[in-house]
C-alpha cells in the first residue's frame, strides 16, 4: 500500500535514480567544471590563445578584438549561400508546420 501511494511522487523516483540507478549504472561525476566561450577565449584562463573558431564575430571575447576576415570573405559566404548548385528552394505552402517540415527535410535528396 505505502508503495502504490509512493511510487510516482517525483521526490521519491529522483531519490532512487540518484541514490541507487545511476551511480550502478551510469558514468558519473562528483564534480563537474563548466566554462562559457568568453571564460574560454577571454584572459581570465588562458593569456595566450592561437584561435578561437566557430562563433559568430559579435560573440567573440572581446580581449580577442575585431575578428580580421579574409578580403571578399564575406562575399564567398554570400555566393555559396545563394548558388543554385549548392541551395535549392522548395516551396512548403502555407499550412506547413514544424513536423511536416522536418519530415521534408529528412526525406529529401542531396
């Protein structure tokens, strides 16, 4: 009887996970460490950094400056962006949810 009243409280089921699942079963740390991009990229870890890639310019850390692009960079990005041989448009109507759309996206060709 206490079991069928205990048995969906959360309390209870995250006691059990954490205290008897997890820790036979699952990989699990003590302590975790955690870092943001401007933590990482900034000087308050590292005084020297070779790169920093794959963030947007207006989210670099700002001790790293102006990101200093190629000449025409940009415009290559453009261009790709907009070539018929790399991106086609297809039509999806106006009664498209977000389901029928992933659903399109998983069945198309490349």
């Amino acid at each position: 009887e206490l079991y069928q009243l205990l048995r969906l409280t959360p309390e209870v089921i995250d006691f059990y996970l954490n205290d008897y699942i997890f820790p036979k079963t699952a990989r699990h740390q003590g302590l975790k460490l955690s870092a943001t991009g401007q933590e990482l990229g900034g000087d308050l870890l590292f005084p020297r950094r070779l790169g920093f890639s794959g963030t947007p310019a207006d989210l670099l850390p700002l001790e790293l400056g102006a990101p200093k692009f190629e000449p025409g960079t940009d415009a290559k990005v453009l261009a790709t962006l907009t070539d018929p041989a790399v991106v086609t448009i297809r039509d999806v109507g106006s009664d498209w949810d977000v389901r029928s759309l992933l659903r399109a996206v998983a069945a198309a060709e490349p």
